[in-house]
C-alpha cells in the first residue's frame, strides 16, 4: 500500500505534519479528512525517499534522522502492544500514526506494508540494515520462528536501553572536562595571541637579556599570533589522517591494539566490549539462536576489531568441541574474571543467566570508573591550567622585577 507525507490544517487552525498510508492520494485525503483535520498537501513517498532517510545524517534532515534511541523506543512500544494481543500488522499501523520522527515513520510504514505482502517481519527489516542491526534482525526471526515475538522485542528494548543508558552516563561523565578543556584552550588562545603581546612589547627597549621563561613565552606568543591558522590546519589534517588511516584494515587493526594498550582506557574499553557481548551473547542464546551463529554475530559489536578476532577465533574452538570459556581464556584480552564466570555458567547448565551477570557486573564496573577518572580529572585539569597561567604570570613579571633591582 502507497505511503504518503501529508500537510494538513487541524480544527484549530495549526498546521500539523505526518505520514499516512492509503490505497491513493484521494483516499489518503479522505483518510485525512476523517481524521478531522483539512489536507493541504499530500504526497506519495517513494522508496529511494525512505532509503535515503534510513542512511543517516544529512544537513537537510538533521533532526529527522533515525537514532538508536528512536528504535529503543519503537520496539519498547511494539513489544507492549503485541504483549497486550494486538496482531503484529495493526500494531504497527498504531505506531506509525503515533511515531514522532518523521524518517522513522516512513520507514515503519514501510515495514509494514512488506509484512502485508507477505514477508516475515525479520525479512521486512532487512530492508532497512542501516536502522535495524544483524542482531536485532536475527533475534526477531528467532522469535517468529518460536512464536515468542513479543517476549523478543522486550529483551530487544532491554538490550537497546542498557546500551543507551551507558552511553548517555558516559557522555554527561565527559561533557564537563571537554567543556573545561575547550574553554580552558581558547582562554590560553586569548592570553597568548592578544593579551601578552600587548603586555611584552614594554621589554623591547630593554638593554638587557630577558629571562628564558619570559623569551620562551615571548616566543610561543609570536607563533600563536603569526602561524595559529596552521597550527589550526594541522590539528585538522591529523584528525583527518588519523580517520582515513583507521578506515584501512591494518590501520584498525593498529590503532584498536593501540587503544587496548593504553593505561586505564585500555581497561574500560575491554569491560564494555565484554559487556556488550555477554548481554548479546546472552539474548541470542535465550531466543534460540545456537552458539556458533550467535558468535558469528556477537563478533561484530564488541567495536573492537581486536576483540573482534579473539571472539573468531574461540568461535572456531568451540566448532572443534571446546568449551567457550577455555576458548576464551586461550587469550589474555578477556578478563579472567569473565571468563571464569562464562566456565561457570557452562557447567552448571545456566550460561544465558550468568552471560546477563558478566554485563551487568562490567556495566556497574565500568560506570563507576569512569566517575571515579572524573573525579580525578577535574582537579587535575584546573592544576593544569593553573600552572600555564602562573607560568604566563611569572615570564612577565621576571624582568618587571629586575628593572626595579636596577632602579634600585
């Protein structure tokens, strides 16, 4: 059934904008009409318009872009509405009235209308692969094929809502450093470029040698105000260079290892990508994915093309008969903490359980260590600063204070 983006004039008087299906633009004016409302514009939306939606960002639709929190909250609903019996055809002909961004919408809408023609719904999303992940694809279908759908989408809301509460707490956890680091870095932009230039031009008719502080500072002022625009180039080439390098395969594969080994991120990087595969891991299992193909797609959002390898590579034992946990542990990248829980859970017969402890265990890990690095960095960030500025105000005052030794 066509899809159409309309414009319409609510009792009110207010313009009010959504999406609608209908056999044709008449029948989705009518449609409109007996909604109460006085269509204005009505316009078939094709499926290369909905393709581009699900692509991601672009200028011209910004704020109309489908988020992982958006398909959080679409599957939480959906979930709640086939719990409650609603078939799964008008369950989502509700939401896609009821659904806020307007991408999402012509994308659902379009979910729908293949699940009407026929396909399984797992089929229909794949329509979609930027918006709906392989796991989320894989559980779905595992859910049809069980008749357990929308217990399904309820663990798949569980997982997508952990992932983004973690995110989020990770987020407001670094927002106020980078807005301390931003603002401390244009005030020392400010300092050196205006203020102690100004300041310095009373040595120069000083016969007498400059302190080294206060020629290094006199220098360093020079070359913020003369070359700032190439210093601003080549901070952006190599954020660029360093973005092209990771997109080749051993550029990933360098830099992830890089990542792994540095002191504390190292650490934090390893407890979310052990994280997130254990509460996957745990979800395909439940819902009837088997090992192997549940490996097969676990290996890919770890978001480490390390860790990545090493779940490959314990994949491949555990085809030849062995455990998990002793694939794992045959390399030191996971945490024997970890992986003594994962040999637990296999010989008592309760993995998927002790899967969903690991996450959440290493999820409470890493929260609170990045609140307790906050904490650190914080303190240690307006030290840092402090002693740049008392740097700047001693380069200064050094040779004020031998002008008045010679005065005197």
């Amino acid at each position: 059934m066509p899809v159409f983006d309309y414009q319409a004039l609510d009792p009110k008087g207010k313009t009010v904008t959504g999406i609608i299906d209908a056999d044709g633009a008449a029948a989705a004016r009518q449609k409109i009409r007996d909604m109460g409302s006085f269509p204005v514009k009505v316009k078939e939306v094709t499926e290369g318009e909905t393709s581009e939606k699900a692509r991601g960002p672009s200028f011209s639709g910004l704020f109309s872009r489908v988020t992982p929190a958006h398909v959080s909250l679409w599957t939480r609903q959906l979930a709640t509405l086939t719990g409650a019996g609603f078939p799964l055809v008008t369950a989502l002909t509700t939401l896609v009235s009821q659904t806020k961004t307007h991408g999402f919408a012509k994308i659902a809408a379009r979910v729908k209308d293949s699940i009407v023609e026929g396909n399984s719904f797992a089929s229909a999303l794949t329509l979609y692969p930027k918006i709906f992940s392989q796991i989320y694809i894989n559980m779905v279908r595992a859910g049809e094929t069980s008749g357990t759908l929308e217990i399904v989408l309820q663990r798949l809301a569980d997982i997508m809502e952990k992932q983004q509460e973690l995110k989020s707490r990770i987020q407001t956890a670094m927002a106020y450093p980078i807005l301390m680091t931003a603002v401390g870095t244009l005030v020392l932009f400010f300092l050196m470029t205006f203020v102690v230039p100004n300041i310095t031009t009373i040595f120069e008719d000083m016969n007498q040698a400059l302190p080294a502080p206060t020629r290094f500072l006199i220098g360093a002022s020079d070359l913020f105000k003369s070359y700032w625009w190439l210093l601003v180039i080549l901070a952006v080439a190599a954020l660029v260079a360093l973005k092209m390098f990771r997109k080749t395969e051993r550029g990933l594969a360098t830099t992830d290892r890089m990542l792994l080994s540095t002191p504390v991120v190292g650490s934090m990087v390893k407890k979310i990508a052990v994280a997130r595969f254990a509460r996957t891991l745990g979800s395909l299992l439940e819902n009837g994915v088997t090992m192997l193909p549940a490996l097969e797609i676990v290996k890919n959002i770890t978001g480490n093309v390390i860790i990545s390898g090493l779940i490959e590579r314990a994949s491949d034992e555990v085809e030849k008969g062995q455990g998990l946990g002793v694939s794992l542990a045959a390399d030191a990248v996971f945490p024997d903490l970890a992986v003594q829980m994962v040999q637990v859970g296999e010989q008592s017969g309760e993995l998927e359980p002790m899967l969903y402890k690991i996450a959440d265990v290493y999820e409470n890990d890493v929260q609170a260590s990045i609140m307790s690095m906050m904490a650190m960095l914080e303190p240690v960030m307006i030290l840092v600063m402090a002693v740049v500025v008392l740097f700047i105000v001693l380069s200064i005052c050094l040779p004020i204070f031998e002008m008045n030794q010679l005065v005197g």
